[in-house]
C-alpha cells in the first residue's frame, strides 16, 4: 500500500521476507511448506498457552464439592420446550437422592425417569439443605422447615420484645438462617 509492500502479522512472526523471488517452482513450493509448518507449529503452541489460561482461570473460580451416597441434592432444570415461557421455570428441580457417585457425574433416584434413576454433571447440581437432613442440624440454632408459622411468629416476638443489642443481632441472625435453609 502506498508504494510499499505489506507485511501481516503472520509475515514478521515467520520472519517473512516477500522482496525474494523465486524463479524456480520448486524452491518456492519448499519455501511456502517451511512457512507453513511453522505457522502450524506457532498456531498449535498458541492454542495450548490459551487452554492452559482458561483452565487456570476455571479451577481458580471452581468449587469442589464433595457429595456422598445418601445426600440430597437439586437439579438444574432442562430447556424446555418451543413457545414456553423461560422465566417461569423454576431454576432447580428436586430434591433427589444421590445414589452412585462416578466423578464428575451423579446417579440420584428419579421416578419420572423410565430407568429410575438419571445422571447429572456435579456442575448441574445443588447440595440440598432443608427436611432431609435435620437429624443432623439438631444442635444448630435453626429452625426446622416443618415447623408452622405461629411458631415461628412467637419466637419472633419473644427474641424482638429484649431490647438488648446482642438479643436483637441473635434474631437478625436467626432470620437470615431460617430464610438460607427453608
């Protein structure tokens, strides 16, 4: 362009020089084949470098989360059909008991499903704290999800009639938790 001849990225990466000529046809079907294995070979090396990238930026995001036979968890909702409105699906489906576990997949029982069980990514999935897992939150100052609304509307009052500050951070407390784990 304007009297000089242009040089693309990939010509100075190569170390290109397009000013030699060649008379001979096969000189320069060996001078492009060298060229072009090593573009190959800069291209290949370039796409590692970027793999390895993402992949540390993954596994820096990444929770690892450990489940065992027996728990409960939820279920990411599949697409649903054409003229289906997204926005009133519900997000996750379940809860399910897992029953095998084959990292990075999980089995969890599933009546609906024609085998009974259905297979999941653990990326697909939730860990479910709620009924099922009471028995082991019994020394936790949270209320259990059975429990009725006047219960919960009486504890509010006796917690919120103590004036003290502590008393009144215990109830905040106990609200955020009722809330996370209902």
């Amino acid at each position: 362009m304007y009297g000089c001849l242009p040089k693309l990225p990939i010509d100075a990466a190569l170390n290109f020089n397009p000013s030699i000529y060649f008379i001979d046809l096969d000189d320069y079907h060996l001078e492009v084949e060298i060229h072009f294995t090593q573009a190959l070979t800069i291209i290949h090396d370039q796409a590692l470098k970027a793999q390895e990238k993402y992949k540390q930026m993954y596994d820096k995001n990444e929770n690892n989360i450990i489940y065992k036979i027996g728990d409960y968890v939820w279920k990411e909702s599949q697409m649903i059909g054409k003229n289906k409105a997204k926005k009133l699906q519900p997000i996750f489906q379940g809860p399910y008991k897992i029953v095998n576990i084959n990292y990075p997949n999980l089995f969890f029982e599933n009546p609906n499903s024609s085998t009974g069980f259905e297979t999941i990514h653990v990326n697909c999935s939730r860990l479910f704290l709620g009924r099922h897992d009471q028995e082991n939150r019994k020394g936790e100052n949270v209320p259990l999800a059975n429990s009725n609304e006047k219960e919960n509307k009486v504890m509010d009052d006796n917690l919120m009639s103590d004036c003290t500050q502590d008393r009144q951070n215990q109830h905040t407390y106990n609200l955020w938790a009722r809330k996370r784990y209902l």
